[in-house]
C-alpha cells in the first residue's frame, strides 16, 4: 500500500472541505429556472446564446488549463516529495525551453478565445438591421418606462414582445444610471441619462424562443431601490400580443392625445375578449376620478380621462391601463385589489424611499374607490 492508513486519516479533513467548497459552487451553477428565474445558464433567446455560446467555449478552455496545471503541480509534489534523509537536489537555473512553452501555449489560447470574444461583442452591441418591434426603454429611480412609437403604446415594468420576433431596445435614463437586464432574453446594458450635452441612447435587441414572463432587474445602482427595480418581460403569441397592443392603445398618449376614444354602440368589446377603457360616465370612473384628483395622483401620474390624459409618462408611471399589468411596484408585488390597498394607504411602507409620497393619508372610501377605478381600465 502506497498510502498507510494515518496519511488517509490525516487528508480526511481537507477531502470533507474540498467536497463542501465544490457542492456550494455547484450550487451556484443550477439552470433551474423555477427556482432561480433570473439564472444566465439558461438562455432564451438568440442573444443569449451567442453570449452562452463564448461562455461555454472559454469554460472549456479553462477546464483544460485548470485539470493540466493542476494535475502537473500535484504530480511534482508526489513524485518528488522530500524525506528528511534526501541529499539536497541538483541546483539549475533556467530552462529556455521550457519558458518559451509556457509562453507561446496560453498566448495561443488567449488568442483562440479573443476571436469568438471580439465577434461576439461586435454582435451583440449594434442595433439589429431588420427590426420587427422598436421599444424605447426609459430608466427612472425606481421604474422602467417603455413605450412602442410605431405602436402608440406606452406602459411601466412589464415589456410584453411577441415571440419569434426581433425587438429593438432604445434604452436611456430620466434620471440616473440605471442597467436594464433580463438574464435569459439579454445581457445588462446601461441605460444613461440623456441632456442637451450628452446623447448616449444605448441599443439592445433580442428574439425570444419561446412564451413565458421572464423576470429581470436593474443591474446598476441608481439609490434606495435599486435593488427592488425590478422588471419582468411578458412573451406572447403573436394573436395575444395583436391583442395586448388593441387594448394598450385606448386612450393612449401616442395614438389620439389620451382622448378616450368613443363609446361603442354596438356593445361589443373593441377587441374580442380583450375589455375596453370603462365609459367616461360609469360610476366607478366618476367616483375613482374624483378621488385621483383629490388625492393629488395627477402630480405625478398621468391617466387617461384626466386633464393630464396626453402625457406620456410624469414623475411615475403612465396609469391608463393600471390594471391589466400583473405587478406594481416595479415587478416587486402581484398587483391585486388587497397589495393595491396596501400601496395607497402606505406606499413608503411597501418601498422604502419611493418617489411615491402621498400629500396627506388617504381615507379608506378614497383607498377604496381608486383600487376600482385603476382596476377597471384594463
Ligand atoms: Cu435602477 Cu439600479
């Protein structure tokens, strides 16, 4: 036996660290989208295989470096390991064979990486040339602003693209540096804000594979809620998507100034299945309007039947079709009628330092007549 049974007892602790070390990094490396929604092992769409492509490629280089290296280090110190009664090895300096090896392997494999790293880079960092849906994406401190100009949509943290498609993002900032990222449809790109002095409008493209909400996040610290800006992009059929962007048009800033469109005699739906903007007059529009003005939530909101009904967005998010969004608070709470309540009675409670600060506390039958009045315009 080469190795007695105190050597084995001895490397037993170091084998139980080693095994733990290796089982918390494996951990970090699961593609297991249920429970880490916003893992990169998983790519969704042809950008982030282009990215998970050189990935891949520059992991397997460096497992090959890592196994060699480190299998010649443990090799030497087995095969020459001292004994307390060796005589002094030979003494040499230099070997020039050796040094030009060591040199010239890793330059050749920096440079066999450079190639598809400069490519991919190009790639990924231009705006594409056939886009089928432009976006623009507007940062503010703690929210996301898109809007489709062709279009006429403009909505807040939920991007909703057809599948299959190519999306161009038109990506800059209200306020300050935000990163826009949605790990298995795209890579972070900084969003900057933009001046007379300063122009940078940062593109971003991808086509999604397959439907799904895809969740995401700023990726830049921009404050007190950087951490909670969060984002989710909805992927839809084309027919849903069609139908989404029906419905997001009503009223919107984009298409006719906010005005609500016309009432519809036939009484039918403007798109089938899809619910229209309630009429001007019904109770529940009346009663929720006065509360939205008396509260003072046209200060930074713009909303459709209201006097600022042709802003795109304020100092928050453009509220004409509040309801059909499936979170508030910036991806951050399932917006039901119960989290909605919770927001308007206290929305510092719900995001601490949100821009959201109401003038005065609001009564329960005003908590009660905005909660319908939001959810009603679909
Ligand atoms: Cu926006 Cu961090």
């Amino acid at each position: 036996m080469a190795l007695s049974t105190g050597l084995l007892r001895r490397l037993r602790p170091f084998a139980a660290g080693a095994l733990t070390l290796a089982l918390l990094v494996l951990v970090g490396c699961t593609t297991n989208e249920a429970t880490y929604p916003q893992t990169t092992l998983a790519p969704k769409s042809d950008f982030t295989r282009l990215v998970d492509d050189l990935f891949q490629t520059t992991f397997f280089w460096a497992v090959i470096v890592f196994v060699l290296v480190e299998g010649a280090l443990l090799f030497a110190m087995w095969k020459f390991r001292g004994r307390p009664t060796d005589a002094e090895p030979e003494q040499v300096h230099g070997n020039v064979a050796l040094e030009i090896v060591w040199t010239a392997v890793p330059a050749i494999i920096l440079a066999l990486i450079a190639v598809p790293t400069v490519r991919t880079i190009f790639q990924t960092s231009v705006s594409p040339e056939n886009p089928e849906i432009e976006i623009e994406v507007i940062g503010h401190q703690w929210w996301w602003e898109y809007r489709y100009p062709a279009l006429g949509v403009v909505t807040a943290n939920e991007m909703h693209v057809p599948v299959g498609k190519t999306v161009s993002l038109k990506m800059w900032s209200n306020d300050v540096l935000h990163s826009w990222w949605s790990p298995q449809l795209a890579a972070k790109r900084d969003v900057f804000p933009i001046g007379p002095r300063f122009q940078k409008i940062n593109p971003l493209w991808f086509k999604a594979d397959e439907t799904g909400d895809f969740s995401g996040q700023c990726a830049e610290f921009c404050g007190i809620q950087h951490a909670r800006m969060g984002l989710r992009v909805i992927v839809q059929t084309e027919e849903e998507f069609d139908a989404w962007v029906a419905q997001q048009r009503l009223g919107s800033p984009l298409v006719d100034g906010g005005q609500v469109p016309p009432p519809d005699t036939t009484g039918a739906a403007p798109v089938p299945g899809i619910p229209g903007l309630p009429a001007e007059d019904a109770p529940v529009v009346v009663a929720g309007r006065q509360a939205f003005q008396a509260a003072g939530c046209m200060a930074c909101h713009a909303m459709v039947g209201t006097p600022l009904a042709g802003q795109v967005a304020l100092m928050g998010p453009n509220l004409s079709h509040f309801g059909s969004r499936r979170t508030l608070g910036a991806n951050m709470y399932e917006n039901t009628d119960e989290n909605l309540a919770a927001w308007l009675r206290d929305p510092q409670g719900m995001k601490v330092g949100s821009r959201m600060v109401l003038p005065r506390e609001l009564t329960e039958d005003e908590i009660r007549a905005l909660v319908a009045y939001l959810r009603a315009h679909q």
